[in-house]
C-alpha cells in the first residue's frame, strides 16, 4: 500500500546531499507541512548548488561564505553560474573633458 507521506530530498552531482536528508527526514517526522519540507529542500538546494560550485564544504562555511551566499541568491538565475559578472548600478556617468 503506498504511503501518502510526501518525500524531499537534494541531489548534488546526482547523489543524495545526506546532512540535508536526514534533516528533511526529521521535518517529516516531525509532521511538518509537505510545503515547508519542499521550501526548505528548495532553500538547502540552492545553498549547496552554491558551496559546490565555490569548492565549499558545508561544516566549514565562513561568515564571509554566508555573505557571498546571500549576494549570490540575489543574482539573476543565469548569473549564478559564475559564467556570467553582474555589475553593480552605478547611474548615470558623465563623460566631461576637462
């Protein structure tokens, strides 16, 4: 008989992330939502999308890595990559000769 209890995990490079399923595996045994297990495996994807593309190991993240981390989940999708540099505003240059 199938189970209705819902499953989320993360994959990096095809395999199962295991400190973030053993901690979504606590959520669900907890009896938390299905909606708050798969927002926070989306989260935990994103953040290990990050250390894995930094060379980062996830037990040994910096204050400065969390910061970079943040500065990251504000680039475009395309931009996270690294292959593509968003530069910051600057507004409007003038070009005046002096």
């Amino acid at each position: 008989m199938p189970s209705s209890t819902e499953w989320a995990t993360v994959l990096a490079s095809g395999l199962v992330v295991d400190p973030v399923d053993r901690f979504l595996a606590h959520l669900t045994a907890i009896d938390r939502s299905p909606n708050t297990v798969r927002a926070y495996a989306h989260d935990l994807r994103d953040y290990f999308e990050f250390l894995q593309c930094r060379g980062l190991q996830w037990d040994r993240v910096s204050l400065e890595d969390l910061g970079r981390f943040v500065t990251w989940l504000r680039l475009p999708g395309e931009a996270r990559d690294g292959r593509v540099a968003t530069l910051p505003w600057v507004g409007r240059i003038s070009l005046r000769r002096r």
